[in-house]
C-alpha cells in the first residue's frame, strides 16, 4: 500500500521570528488526515512565549503579545505536549507532513533545550522519521519549474485550498492535501515506501542547500553557508552566518541565520 493512500499527520508552527535559535514557539497545530481527506484529530496550541512578539510576526499570524500573554497557555508546559504529540505520531509510523520542516522541527528542538525537555530525537533514540517535507519534494520532483515555493504557491500549484494562510491549524491542513495531489501526480514519490521517501530527502535537502550556497556566493553573499542537515539541524551546529534553505527565490537578499522564509515570504 503507498503511503499516499493512508493517513497522514500535519504539524505546523507560528513563531516570533525566522531563527531557529533564539525565535519562540507562538501557536502549534497536529492534524491527521485520513486517506478520503477529511480530518479525523487535532490538536492546537496558544502559547505565551514569554517574550515580546514582533509586530511583523504579529502581522503575519495575527497573535499580538498581549493576546498570547491573556489567553496563551506557559510555553514550557505547551512544548512538553507540543513534542509528546509528535513523537506519538512518528513512533506509530504515521508519516508527519511538515513545510519546511528543517525550521519547525529544529525550532521545537531548540525550545525542548531551552525548557530542559527532551527532544523528539531523544524520545524516539533516533531522527525523526518518517517525515514528509512539500517544500523538499516539490524542489526534487519540478527543480525547474519557475515561481515561489511558499505554502501558497504550492497550494495553488496542485489546487489545493488554502483559506486562513499563516493560521498553523489551516497551513497544517493544506500541507498535509499538497503532499498527497503530489504522490498522486508523481507516481514514482507516491509508491517509495516511507524509508525510501524519507532516504530521498535527505539526499535532495543536502542537494538543493549546496544548490543555493553556490548561487549565494556567485552572487550576493561569498561567504554563505547553507545548512544541509534534514529534518533537524543538530544543536552542535553554529549558526553564524549560516542559513537554513528557506522559501525563497535568486535574488531575495539574505536575511537571518537559519531562517525560514525569505523576506515577504511569511511561513
């Protein structure tokens, strides 16, 4: 049976920011989608930070500091959920669908550490997996279709809806449709068992972050060091002014170290 054709769980975050890791935890969604695409569980979270959200974060997801400090739940508590859902998912072998999830995960990771939590790699004694990552796999099936590669793009590009953008319940939904219509079109993604599909991004993260670090230092930035690591950026990696490979195009000027998305590219 292809994985196409089973349940699959989304997981999506809102955030203060675009680093890895200094940026906090805002909302946090974990949906499963069943084979026909209805949603059968979920569960979200409001969390209090504990710092200020920037205006430009608040822009984007609509959760100012305020509203996070009076409804928001304390985000040590939050994350030891937050990560327990996770970690239940990925040990039950159901694939966990994740945009970009080189930021989300590495992102919860950092806030385990920050909580002295452990971490999904510790919880589950090994990387996560099976993760499916839409941003990775459309890069690997269509390298050279032209355009954007955000969430919406995507959505747009496989006729998927995506109605309330930047609300992680909504993103999570959204993802986990994309991935699906994208094993349905290429066939040869959607029949790799989980090891296989997981194996492949590995190979393809690595390639597209040397892809982008090339075209960095032929252009804009010499010095760049892209992030190749997938799902998560281990914790002994410095960021300096290394990048994680976000959402972006050529010509985006680069923004902060291990970054999600590319300016005016909102996760």
């Amino acid at each position: 049976m292809s994985w196409i054709t089973g349940p699959l769980v989304a997981f999506d975050l809102e955030t203060t920011g675009t680093d890895v890791e200094t940026d906090r935890i805002v909302t946090a969604a974990v949906v499963r989608l069943e084979p026909d695409g209805t949603i059968s569980a979920e569960r979200t979270w409001l969390l209090d930070p504990g710092v200020a959200i920037p205006e430009q974060a608040s822009a984007i997801h609509g959760i100012s500091t305020d509203h996070a400090r009076e409804h928001g739940v304390p985000p040590s508590s939050a994350v030891e959920d937050i990560t327990r859902a996770v970690a239940e998912v990925l040990r039950s072998g159901t694939p966990l669908v994740v945009m970009n999830a080189r930021y989300d995960l590495s992102l919860l990771d950092r806030e385990c550490r920050r909580y002295g939590l452990e971490s999904i790699t510790e919880r589950l004694g090994g990387v996560p997996s099976p993760v499916i990552d839409p941003l990775v796999l459309d890069k690997h099936v269509d390298k050279y279709r032209k355009g954007k590669r955000a969430l919406h793009a995507l959505c747009a590009h496989y006729g998927v809806s995506l109605d309330d953008a930047h609300d992680a319940r909504a993103d999570a939904v959204a993802a986990a449709r994309v991935v699906r219509r994208m094993g349905e079109k290429h066939r040869h993604v959607g029949m790799m068992s989980l090891t296989d599909l997981h194996e492949l991004q590995v190979r393809a993260a690595a390639e597209q972050s040397a892809s982008l670090q090339a075209y960095l230092r032929r252009t804009t930035n010499p010095t760049a060091v892209v992030e190749s690591a997938w799902p998560v950026i281990p914790r002994s990696r410095q960021p300096g002014p290394a990048e994680a490979l976000r959402e972006r195009e050529p010509g985006d000027r680069v923004a902060a170290p291990l970054s999600r998305t590319a300016p005016g590219q909102a996760s």
